[in-house]
C-alpha cells in the first residue's frame, strides 16, 4: 500500500476464472499512469531508499578477508558487508558466500525487531535455506514499515510464487509496479501470471517490455531473458527459448542460474554435447555439477568422467544431508532417477521438495519420477495441481498425455 500522504490511484484488480483479466497488463498501466501524473521519473526521496535489487548478478566478489570486529557490532557496516556476500551467492549459486552473509548478521539473527535493511536480508538468507515461512514474515514486517520498498516487494512476489500461492504473488507484484522500472515490473507481473494461466500472453508482453525498455540496467535485462528462455521452453518453442538464453549469455554477465536453466533447455533438445563446453568451466555448484554429468550420461555413458561426477555428486548430497540441509531435494532427485536408476527415492525426494517448492521444474522433476515409479497417485495429484493452477508446460503436458495414452 502506498505510504501515509501519498496519492496514488487505487486499482482493484479481479481474476476471474473463466474470463481472465490480464492483470500483469494492469499492473504495467500502473505503473505507467503514475510516471504520465509525474511527468518524470520518481526521485528518491533520500539517498538510502532501496528501488530494487535484480535477482541475477554479476556478482564481484568481496576480498576474503575477516570483517573487523566493529562491522560485526555495528548493524549499518554488518549489512553492508554482508549484501556484497549474498550478491556473490545469489550470482555464482554458492552457499559458502551466504554463510559468510549470515555469519555477519548472527548478532542480529533472532531480533524480534531488527532494522528493514538487517530484516530484509535475513529474508534473503533465510530463502536460500529455503525456510520460507520465516523470509515471508520479515518481509511482511519490512513492507508494513517501508511499504515503497521495492525489493521487498519484489522478493514477497518470487516467495509466493515459489510457494505457489498466486493471489498474493500477484498482490505483491501490483505493490511493486509503480516503485520500479518499466521492464522490472513487467517482468515481475509475468513471472507469476507465465505460471498462473496466462504464460504466451506473459511472454508476449515481456518480450514486448524488453524490446521497449532498452536503458534498463543489463541485470533486469539478463532476468528477463532467461524467464522469456524459460516461458519459450514451456511454450514448446525451442528455438525462441535458445535465442534468449543465448542473448542473455551474450550480456557477458556470470549468472548460475542462467547456465542451468540454458543446460537443461540443452539437454531437453538432445544438444547434450553443447551443454559440455558451457557447464565446464562452472562446476562449483551443485546443481551444474549435476546438469554437467547429466550431459556426460547423454554423450559419454559408461565412461570414468561420468563415474568421477557421479562421485562427487553423491559425497555432495551425503554431505549435505549430514549438515541437515534440505536445500537440494530437487537436484537429489534427478541424480537419483537419470543417473543412479533410482525411481523410488527419486519420487521420494521429490514429493519432499514439492512439499517446499511449486515451480515448473520442481513439478517436472516429480512428474518425471512418478512416471518411472509406476505411481498413479502422484500423478491423479499433479493432474488436479495443473488444473487448479492453470500452469502451462508441454513437456509436461505431453509427458501425461504419452501416460494417459498408455493405461
């Protein structure tokens, strides 16, 4: 909502399920009447208001140096120092750069009511520990108490997204249009709606929001490529999907996420030798580790690199299980149906992660196992997942269509 002397429009959107309204569409008109009302762009009304941080990074990383002990008394400096870690764990998918970030926010970790800025990136930390329950508490908290804070708004909308619970996605998607840029509330808006029923027309008008909007920062421009390669995937369009994610690798940009989500469109489309040169030179995390032997299964089964990553990815997981992490459930499952012939503790895990996780891969994934596992239950509850929500997905459309066929 908008802070107390504020005037703004108010906009009551309705989604109705037999008649859609495009509310992405309305949230972007949003956004746009209130810069027209303005006449120019909103200033920030101090030098410390936070308008949005992107998801997908370049990430430099900071010297590995210990913090001083007065960075660690003072909240100002911890937050600090600790942004410049969670930048490089979000960018490179690394987990020690987050323990780092969270190490420096220990003192404050369980303040009933710390500063927004200390709030706002243990909601960070704590949905990379995939403790979601907690990261939508303090946000809510930061919102209710800096409610033009744009980041916040903008890491409530993934959250909910994640979660799959689309009424409040879109609510905070809505908050956050007219505190940002043109393509990063698009781009927001249509990352839940590409989920929520309304994936071409998402596509359409954020492909139409990147053409439009080309001053915007080469982060948001690398985030809306890689969800339009992702919606081109989901659309069955293969070749569109390929053109952004290499358009995204062309920004020259690291960005993890990216090379997994371009890796898997690589693998889908039977080009699992091209996965090879992009994934090796980034195999520090986990999950490109697991879509590098992934590929190495498709080019080179049976050989002593395949049986080397399939190794390491088991002492990775092991490891990560007797830290008490749950943090790779999903990844665990792949490794264990296409690469251990496991289909039992792949659904297992599976079913685990979907407990935690909502979002098209997470439902690929189980899917996938359910299908090996000869497990109808699992299926029926896909089946009525995918038509309370309304996602859209031809693979997996096709994939239950190909079992429908069979029974």
């Amino acid at each position: 909502m908008p802070a107390e002397g504020d005037t703004q429009p108010c906009v009551v959107v309705v989604v109705s399920r037999p008649h859609r309204t495009l509310w992405l569409a309305v949230a972007l008109a949003l956004g746009l009447a209130l810069l027209a009302a303005q006449g120019v762009p909103r200033i920030p009304a101090e030098a410390s208001e936070v308008l949005v941080r992107s998801n997908p990074t370049g990430g430099v990383r900071p010297p590995a140096r210990k913090p001083p002990a007065e960075v660690l008394r003072d909240p100002v400096a911890a937050a600090a120092e600790a942004r410049k870690w969670i930048e490089v764990g979000r960018s490179e998918l690394d987990t020690r750069a987050l323990g780092r970030a969270q190490a420096l926010l220990q003192p404050w970790w369980f303040d009933a009511e710390p500063s927004p800025e200390i709030r706002l990136l243990r909601a960070t930390l704590r949905q990379s520990l995939h403790d979601f329950p907690s990261a939508i508490t303090d946000l809510v908290a930061v919102v209710r108490v800096e409610p033009r804070n744009a980041q916040a708004w903008l890491l409530l909308s993934t959250l909910h997204t994640v979660r799959g619970n689309f009424s409040a996605a879109r609510e905070a998607a809505l908050q956050l249009a007219p505190l940002t840029g043109h393509l990063t509330g698009t781009a927001a808006a249509a990352s839940v709606a590409s989920v929520n029923g309304q994936l071409e027309d998402s596509y359409d008008l954020l492909k139409a929001a990147l053409l439009k909007d080309r001053r915007a920062p080469v982060s948001i421009r690398l985030w809306s490529l890689t969800l339009l390669g992702e919606m081109a995937d989901r659309l069955g369009r293969g070749q569109d999907a390929e053109a952004h994610f290499k358009q995204a690798l062309g920004l020259g940009l690291h960005d993890a996420y990216l090379l997994g989500a371009y890796a898997d469109h690589l693998l889908s489309s039977s080009k699992a030798a091209e996965a090879i040169p992009l994934l090796d030179p980034h195999l520090g995390p986990d999950s490109l580790l697991l879509r590098r032997a992934l590929a190495e299964q498709f080019v080179h089964p049976g050989s002593e690199k395949l049986k080397a990553l399939k190794q390491t990815l088991s002492a990775r997981f092991d490891a990560s299980r007797a830290r008490g992490e749950a943090l790779h459930q999903k990844e665990e499952a792949r490794f264990a149906l296409s690469l251990l012939g496991q289909p039992l503790r792949a659904l297992e895990l599976a079913r685990l992660n979907w407990q935690v996780q909502r979002e098209p891969a997470d439902l690929k994934i189980l899917v996938d196992a359910a299908l090996a596992a000869g497990h109808a239950q699992t299926l029926a509850q896909v089946r009525e997942w995918l038509a309370a929500s309304s996602l859209e997905d031809h693979a997996i459309r096709r994939r239950l269509e190909s079992d429908a066929a069979a029974r």
